[in-house]
C-alpha cells in the first residue's frame, strides 16, 4: 500500500506546476502522513522482531515539509 502512496505522491506533483490547487495540497498532505505512518509501523514492528530495519532518517522530516 505505501508504494500506491508513493506512485501518487510523485504523480500529484509531476501533474501540477509549482502552485498546487488547494484540493491537491490536501491529497498531498495525505499522502505524505499515510507514508510516513507506515514508515513508522514498519519500523515498530522490526524492532519487535529484533531486527534492525527501516529506520526512521532525519529525511522524513523534511519529507513531511513538502505535503
């Protein structure tokens, strides 16, 4: 499901120029907590397997900026 994210994430942004519709910022917005909530999940449970995986790297936060 993050790769569907992931796929409409990039096509909202190649779709529109550099102002988006206020409808589209709101997708958008979306998007980006549902990707990095499944960021985080899939961080949760790898620690909980004891394995060290999908760590959550200062980008994601400035991935958050851009929705």
């Amino acid at each position: 499901m993050t790769g569907y994210f992931c796929s409409e994430f990039y096509d909202l942004i190649d779709s529109h120029g550099e102002w988006l519709p206020h409808d589209v910022f709101l997708r958008l917005s979306n998007i980006v907590v549902q990707i990095l909530r499944r960021a985080a999940w899939l961080h949760v449970h790898c620690v909980q397997l004891g394995v060290l995986r999908y760590h959550l790297v200062p980008k994601h936060h400035y991935f958050a900026h851009l929705g």
